[in-house]
C-alpha cells in the first residue's frame, strides 16, 4: 500500500487534469457555514439521497466528498481493499461541482464518487489487469460501456477495489479477495476475515463508506456472496442486462456487471445507470420491451410484498445452505408473511443434485474462458507483456516471480488447455450448455418459478448461487443476520478466518430473467421492515466524515 499513500500524498498538494483541461478550476471548498440543526451524514451510512441533499444545497461539494473518501480509503488501508486510484478523481469532481453551481444536474449519480472492480476497463491513467501482472501497462480502446454509464450519468469513478485475481478463475490454491497486484483483501467484521470473492474489494468498501457504492462482477457468485459476506446489498442482473464491453471476461453465457451498496434504493439507482443496450454487447439485444429500462427506484416500494408469491426451495437448502444460517431464514420468512406475501414452501429443484454432480457449470465456462479472454486481448491498444491468448497468459503466470506461482497455481487453467480438450467453437460444448440450461431451466429456478406462478424464490444466499447462474437467472442479496456471538473461529489454510463471530450473511431473492425491478421490489420491502444491517458492527472503520475536510 506505500504505493497508495504516496497518491494520497500526492492529491494533498496538486490538481490533476480535469474532464475539460481548458477550464480553470480550484480545488478549496468555498467556506460555508453549518447552521446548528445541521448535520453532515455519516459516510459509512450515507445514501445518494442524503448525499445530494447535501450538494443541492451547498451543505458540501463533490470535491469534499472525494476528500473524505480518500482519507477513509487510507485510513484502512491494511484490508488492502483499492488497488488503485483515480488521479483525476478530484478534477472530475470540481469539473461536476461546476456543473452543479451553474444549474446542471445529471441525475442522482452527479457528483457521487464510486468504486469499480478492477477487471471493468477504463480508457484513463488506471489499469484494467485483472490483478495481474499479465496486463499491467495494457491500454484499452476505450471506456468499458458500464464505466462510460457511470461517467455519462456524472458518477466520479474514485478509483478500482481489489479483487480475486482473475475473478477467482486461475487457481485452487489461493484465497478470495488475493491478487498479484493488490495483496490480500480482508473483510471488516473479524481481524483475518475471509472477504469472499470475487467481487471482494467492492463489498469491503461498501460497507465501510469508501465510496457511496460499488460496481461488482460476477460469474457465480462473486457479487452475491462478498455482499452476503459484508452485509450489503448486491444485485446480480441477468447476463445482458448490463453491458460486458472491456470487462475482463470468464463466461460470455453468465458473466454480469452489477451494484453494490449498503441499501436497495442505491444499487437501484446504480443499476438504472449502467443498464441499457449496448452494440459492443449484442447479449443486451434481448433486453425485453425494445430495450427500454423500467424504472427500477419506482420500484422500492414499501408495499411490494403484498400480493406476491414467493418460493422456498428447501431441496437446495440441504444440499447447499450453512446449517446454522436456517433459523435467521425461518424468520425472515415471517417478515414476509406479515407483510402479505404468500408463501409457497417446498418448491424443489429437481434436478438440483444431478447438476452439481453433473460438472456441466464447469466446462460452460472452462470452454467459454480461452475463447472470451482471446477476444478481450484482442481489443487492447497496448499490451506490453503481448498476452494474447489464454497459453501465454499461463505461461507469464508461471515465470513471473510477482505471481507467486507454484505457490498459487494455474490449476483452473491448466485443466482447460491439458484436460477438457475443446473450447465453445467445438460440437461438444452446444450438447453440454443444452444440458446446464435443462438442469436449471425445467429442472431448477426457471422452472419452479414458472409452475408456481412466483414472482421470486429465496434462500440463504451463502453457497446457493450456483443454481441461478448456469441459467442466467437474476438474484438480489440483502442483508439476512449475523453468526452468534460465541461462534468458533474456523481458519482456512492460508490462515483466513471463514467462520466466526458477527460475521454477516444474507437472503438472495432469485427470478426469472429480466425480472429485476419485481426483485428490487421484494428485497427492498424487505430490508425497509427488518434493518438487519445496522444490527452489525465492524471491528475496524475509518474515522474520517465530512465535518473533517469541509471549510467552514
């Protein structure tokens, strides 16, 4: 992290260059003075709406934001959670501040700073490596369409989180939350903690305020379960719903850009943001209703479980669900009964058991990797280390001291080039996706939403992502409780604490594709009723608020 303070060093003294270089600009706040009833919100809980409460009304700017932010990211630097910052980022928001004083207001994201994954690409100072070494110093053509969004919609990308190198798919020697480039992430409810993966960075961050909110990635799991793992808010959109254009790929059938946050309403309004079709992407085409985006903060309404229909799967519950997380669930299903939703137990997977014996999840995406990678590759503008394809990608892995290979293996990877034998060009792999989408479709989520008539099916969201993401299936995770407080403390072999005392976890709500705003509804109702989050308390936080940067 030397390298971090030395930015933050840096941004103490010196503007970078700002969205338009030929515009003057000061970054010292104007002096304002804070009337007694005032209050600044506090950062590790603020929401967009208290924030631009805040700026429209001249309590603070952007720019003060980002101030603060950045203290907050140094002050817990040691859970190694950024892995980069954005050198433009107070430029950005003195350029949006401006905009801001002169009557122009983007939307609710204008002047909000946010994190993303490292693995979402930005045409700016920062990398896109994935957290290798293999791409640091690549370029890419362009924006990302999902960082585009952000920007387009005056989202300040403060900076990029850490992540499971390579979204968690080079290794089975290794930990979430590690990368070459950014150490290893910890999570902020246990000294040590596990943070989960791969979206690891993201959900810390989140939950700790070093950014109002986050941008994840997921294949299987790895928005949901470091949001179950921290206790925030993620959402997992179906494959399409948001652009993939120059995010490192895994699976092109199950990869999904998403939010996380601390509350509903702000991935909602994250969501909204980055949502849309995109020609780079032509999985966004079957975005339904000619591609035109519900209005998905409409969609947090009190009243929204109602009426609805909910599923409970227990046959995936037994095969997949953390024992002691069951009376937690038990409860929250009364919430939903009290609050009118009809509740419709039992609904099985029946082909649950067979696909996680089958190995079909595997070879979907150990096909789809070689060919996805290559593809990304071959887009960058500069690629210094010339890795254009998944061998050579290994082969620098292996030869590189910074990767700490043997000791982290290629394992994931040295079984699609030496085992599997054939990538998704070859007949083989329509025959095996036909089978996952059956398991899954008919035989799982799809299924039993469609012969119940249910608006969503939930589940403790630790280790039951799997039965949504071979489909494509859309999942909201919210905040569910926390482990009893003379929990032992399990470590893992690289000495991670993966069970222990207050440590979080959460409900996912599952639907039928393209369901998203019905979901948003559900879990928002949902998380308005019970407010497990501030039930938790994280053992270290940053200190650092507003009222420390803000000239009064």
């Amino acid at each position: 992290m030397e390298a971090l303070r030395k930015v933050m060093f840096f941004f103490s003294r010196i503007a970078s260059p700002c969205l338009n270089p030929e515009r003057a600009f000061h970054l010292k706040s104007p002096k304002r003075k804070l009337e007694s009833w005032q209050q600044y919100p506090s950062l590790k809980d603020a929401t967009i709406d208290t924030l631009q409460g805040g700026l429209d009304s001249g309590q603070f700017t952007s720019v003060d934001l980002v101030k603060a932010y950045l203290k907050r990211i140094e002050e817990v630097a040691s859970l190694n959670t950024v892995i980069k910052i954005n050198p433009d980022a107070l430029a950005i928001a003195s350029e949006l501040d401006a905009e801001r004083s002169a009557g122009v207001v983007r939307g609710p994201l204008h002047g909000i700073p946010v994190l993303i994954k490292e693995n979402i690409a930005t045409n700016d100072k920062m990398n896109t490596t994935s957290g290798s070494y293999a791409l640091l110093g690549a370029k890419v053509p362009r924006d990302s369409t999902v960082a585009r969004k952000l920007r387009e919609a005056g989202a300040i990308i403060l900076g990029k989180s850490n992540l499971s190198q390579w979204a968690n798919f080079r290794s089975v020697d290794t930990t979430n939350g590690w990368s070459a480039l950014g150490g290893q992430t910890y999570g902020p409810y246990y000294p040590g903690q596990d943070p989960s993966g791969s979206s690891s960075g993201s959900a810390v961050a989140s939950a700790l305020g070093l950014a109002l909110g986050c941008l994840g990635t997921e294949t299987d799991g790895s928005i949901l379960s470091p949001a179950s793992k921290n206790s925030v808010v993620g959402i997992k959109p179906t494959p399409g719903l948001t652009s993939r254009d120059l995010v490192v790929p895994i699976s092109e059938r199950q990869d999904t850009i998403g939010p996380m946050t601390r509350t509903v309403k702000d991935a909602a309004i994250i969501l909204h943001a980055i949502a849309g079709v995109d020609p780079y992407d032509n999985y966004t085409s079957a975005i339904p209703n000619e591609g035109v985006i519900p209005d998905y903060v409409s969609a947090c309404k009190l009243t929204a479980l109602a009426g609805s229909r909910i599923g409970i799967s227990r046959n995936i519950m037994e095969l997949r669900a953390v024992k002691a997380q069951i009376p937690a669930f038990e409860q929250a299903v009364s919430v939903l009964k009290a609050a009118g939703a009809t509740i419709v137990d039992n609904i099985d997977f029946p082909s649950a058991a067979e696909f996680l014996h089958s190995g079909v999840k595997d070879l979907i995406i150990q096909a789809d990797f070689p060919v996805n990678l290559a593809s990304y590759l071959s887009q960058l503008t500069e690629n210094p280390n010339n890795v254009t394809t998944l061998a050579e990608v290994r082969e620098f892995t292996r030869s590189s001291n910074d990767e700490e290979f043997p000791g982290r293996d290629t394992a994931l990877w040295d079984r699609i080039l030496f085992e599997q034998g054939w990538d998704n060009t070859d007949p083989r792999f329509e025959e095996t996706y036909q089978r996952a989408l059956r398991y899954n479709g008919v035989g799982g989520v799809l299924g039993a939403i469609e012969r119940h008539n249910l608006d969503a099916v939930i589940v403790p969201s630790d280790g039951t992502h799997t039965f949504a993401a071979g489909v494509g299936a859309p999942v909201i995770t919210v905040p569910l409780g926390f482990s009893a407080p003379d929990a032992a403390v399990v470590k893992n072999s690289r000495d991670l604490v993966i069970a222990g005392p207050n440590l979080p976890f959460g409900l996912s709500f599952m639907g039928a594709k393209f369901t998203e705003a019905k979901l948003i509804g559900l879990a928002y109702a949902f998380e308005q009723k019970t407010r497990i989050r501030n039930q938790g308390k994280t053992y270290i936080s940053p200190k650092t608020e507003l009222t420390d940067v803000v000239s009064r």
